[in-house]
C-alpha cells in the first residue's frame, strides 16, 4: 500500500507539472496585452513597455514558464495585476467560501441521494421507483444556474424565506444554513441524481449476487441483508462517485457563485479571466487541480478500508 501510494504522489506532482504548462501555455498564445490592461487606456507605449518589463512578460517564453516554476516551488502564486496583493492572500480569504458551498452541496448529495438509490432498487418497478428515476432524470438535465434563478425567484422574492445571495457564516451554523440552502440545492442536484442512479444499479446487481440469497436462506432479516451485507458492496461505485463529484462540484461551483454572488475562488477566477489577470487564472486553476487531485487520491486508498480484498501491488 505504501508502494502505491508513493506512485500516486508521484503521477499527482506529473500531473499538476503538466497542468501548470498548459494553462501557461494557453494564457500566453491568449488575445490580448495583460500590460496593457493594467496600465489602462490612457497609458503611452514607454508606460506599457516599462509595465511589461516589470511583469517579465518580454521575456522568452520558457523563460517565464520557468520563472513561474521557480515561484511555486517557493509557495509564491504571484501578485495581482489588478489589486497588487499577494494571490495567496486573496485565495485564502475566498476558497473558505468554496469550500463551504462545496462540501454542504456534497453532503447533500450523499444524504439525499444514497438512500433515494437504495430505496429505488429494493421498490424496483414500483411507482416509487418511477417516481425516483425520473426524479434523477431531471436532476441531471436541469441546469444549475437556471435552477439557482428560480430558486432566488420563489424562495428569495415571492415568499422571502432565504437570502437571496451572498454566504457570510459557516453552513452548520444557523445563519450559514440559511445562506447555503439555495446555493447547495442548485449545485448538487445533478450529483443527488447521478448517487441516486449508480446507487440503485449497483443495488440491483449487488442483491442477485450468490452470497445475498445465501443470507435470505439463512433467515437474516431483510434489514441485516442490507445494510450489513449488500451496503458495503455498493459502496465502491458510490465512493468513486464521490471523487468524481466533488471535483465536478469545485468546478460548477464557479456558475453557482455567480448566480448567488457568493465571494469564492469561482468568482475570482471568473473576475481574473475577464481582465486577463493571468497569474490569478493560474494560480486559481492549480488549486482546484490539486484540491480535485488529492481527493480522487484519498478515494483511491478508500478502496481497501471499504473493501479487504482490494490491494494495491
């Protein structure tokens, strides 16, 4: 196991090598003078030329690349164009936020949606398990932020229950639950489905395995035989699910911020790309890179706690 978890480490760090050149890569062959956006429109040529100098942007690009390199490797992210703050400093106040909406959106899915799946196999052909699948079906079609505007609409301007936006408090605090129910509902309702889906096919094929009939024959209660038996089986796909999940969820998070105007890294990074402030771009699509990395690598190892015989050579 320790061997394994050494190559994953390993193939991570590739990863985000590769990732860094590519984003760099993209930003630098982009449209557009990032000098000349922060030097404004009424700046002359000697303004931007010395603004471009400062920045190392008239430098060959391998040698930027490894300037850039040679920053991370110092936990340096840079300096905003714009804010001329450190981008560590400005990530650090924001990714809270996107964490917060992130994992109540995740939590929710896995409550809501585990049990909706289980529940759906064991009512299979059922009006319940009708009513689910198509419930499932739409959860997966809808889009997030048309969602998240109706949900504003009936909730936040018709009958002034919830906030509207913004996110101020942690979401198990009172007033956080309050700020993080529309936003966490309108981003994971495509992952309840997908749970919903996976959890009730792999439900399905987990109960006409050999060993559940071999406990029904045994006089085990239809409880036991699920719970105990069939529940940790089905856990593979869901945990996998899981890691799929979250990432996906960092990333839809950027919309959901918009819809709600919740201050997280999604917003930064939207702000970021549309006054090409590249060092914010990179710096903000490395960390969810690695957030989203390090938690398919924690699925990985999950594996064998959930299941013995899994073993990594």
């Amino acid at each position: 196991m320790a061997k394994y978890i050494g190559k994953r480490i390993a193939l991570m760090l590739m990863l985000l090598i590769a990732l860094t050149f590519i984003v760099f890569a993209s930003l630098y062959i982009a449209p557009g003078d990032p000098a000349q956006m922060v030097a404004g429109p009424s700046a002359t040529e000697e303004d931007i030329a010395r603004i471009r100098s400062v920045l190392g942007l008239d430098k060959p690009f391998l040698v930027q690349y490894g300037l850039y390199l040679s920053r991370l490797l110092h936990f340096d992210l840079g300096t905003s164009y714009s804010t001329h703050q450190p981008i560590a400093k400005e990530i650090a106040i924001r990714l809270p936020n996107t964490l917060n909406l992130a994992v109540a959106s995740i939590l929710l899915s896995i409550v809501v949606g585990i049990p909706a799946g289980i529940v759906a196999a064991l009512r299979k052909d059922r009006l319940t398990d009708n009513v689910l699948t198509t419930a499932s079906l739409a959860g997966i079609s809808i889009p997030n932020f048309w969602l998240g505007t109706m949900l504003i609409y009936l909730f936040s301007v018709k009958l002034r229950w919830l906030p509207s936006g913004g996110m101020s408090a942690p979401f198990w605090t009172s007033q956080g639950v309050r700020q993080i129910v529309l936003p966490a509902v309108a981003l994971s309702t495509a992952t309840i489905a997908s749970f919903t889906r996976i959890g009730r096919s792999s439900m399905l094929e987990v109960l006409q395995s050999d060993y559940i009939r071999t406990a029904k024959s045994k006089g085990l209660s239809g409880w036991i035989v699920i719970m105990v038996h069939a529940l940790r089986n089905v856990l593979i796909p869901l945990v996998t699910q899981f890691g799929t999940s979250f990432g996906s969820l960092l990333g839809g998070a950027i919309i959901t911020e918009q819809v709600f105007v919740v201050n997280g890294i999604g917003t930064y990074l939207i702000n970021a790309i549309n006054t090409r402030n590249y060092p914010v771009v990179q710096s903000t699509v490395l960390i969810i890179a690695a957030m989203f990395i390090l938690i398919n690598l924690g699925v990985d190892i999950l594996y064998s706690v959930i299941d013995p015989r899994i073993r990594y050579d």
